[in-house]
C-alpha cells in the first residue's frame, strides 16, 4: 500500500527483491531495471516468458528495435517498455501473477474505454488515463 504522505518508499518485498511503493499506489518491481535505471529487454522478456520479438509486438514496436542497445535504450522504446511494467505490475496481484496480468494487458477488452485493451491504449500513447482508471478501481470505483 502506498504511504499516505505522497513520499515514494522503497521495501524488501517478501521474495527478497526490491520493491518501490510510489504516491500513487504503483509498485514497480525493481529487479526489471538495470543499474543505469533503464529496463533491461531481456528481464522483462524472460520475466513475462515471451521472446524480444513478442515482447516488442506487445510494445508497439519493430522487433529490429531490440537488436541494438541505443534503440532498446531510447526514450521512447524505455518510456513504452516501463509503462508496460508499471501497468503489468499493479494487476498482477488481481490477475493472479505477471504472466496472468500480462494475458490480461494483451487481450481483456475494457468497457470504460471502448472495448480496448490495454496493451492497444499503451500503444496509443494513453497510459496514463488507463493507470487513472486503475487507481480508481482498486480504491473501490466502478470498473
């Protein structure tokens, strides 16, 4: 649960990995980024068990963008890959786990936004109003 003074904590979950609890309730598992705090490709596709070429279907992405490191590393390549975490993160506890909230990411259509995904809104360049509706449903609001 995040902490109620808007302050980001960071915690030794109960696996032993870090955790970072934000203001707004997001967890961002901290064993998907490298010590440059960029994400590492290969984590998060070995992590999800999907190949780099599936992981960059998922982004949005030419799977070319994979093969070298200045575009797996550029702002846009990272801020896509990192609001997959995010969002992957914070229903994987409702969906039953990472694989699970990342079947849910690329195929569960959601009603308050039009039937879409939110694998195909994160590709839209609309996160951030699918992590508002997610605020919103786990603090108790109508899904």
């Amino acid at each position: 649960m995040a902490p109620k003074t808007g302050k980001t904590i960071s915690r030794k979950s109960t696996t032993g990995q870090f955790v970072t609890v934000g203001p707004r309730g997001t967890v961002r598992t901290a064993s998907y980024f490298g010590k440059d705090g960029l994400v590492v490709i290969e984590r998060v596709a070995d992590r999800f068990g999907v190949s780099k070429a599936q992981l960059a279907d998922t982004m949005g992405v030419k799977p070319e963008t994979f093969h070298r490191t200045a575009r797996a590393n550029a702002p846009k390549t990272q801020g896509r890959v990192t609001e997959m975490v995010e969002i992957v993160a914070r229903v994987s506890d409702w969906a039953g786990g990472e694989k699970q909230a990342l079947a849910w990411y690329r195929a569960e259509p959601l009603p308050a936004f039009g039937g879409r995904t939110a694998e195909s809104l994160v590709k839209d360049g609309k996160a951030g109003p699918l992590r508002d509706w997610l605020d919103h449903v786990a603090t108790g609001g109508f899904a």
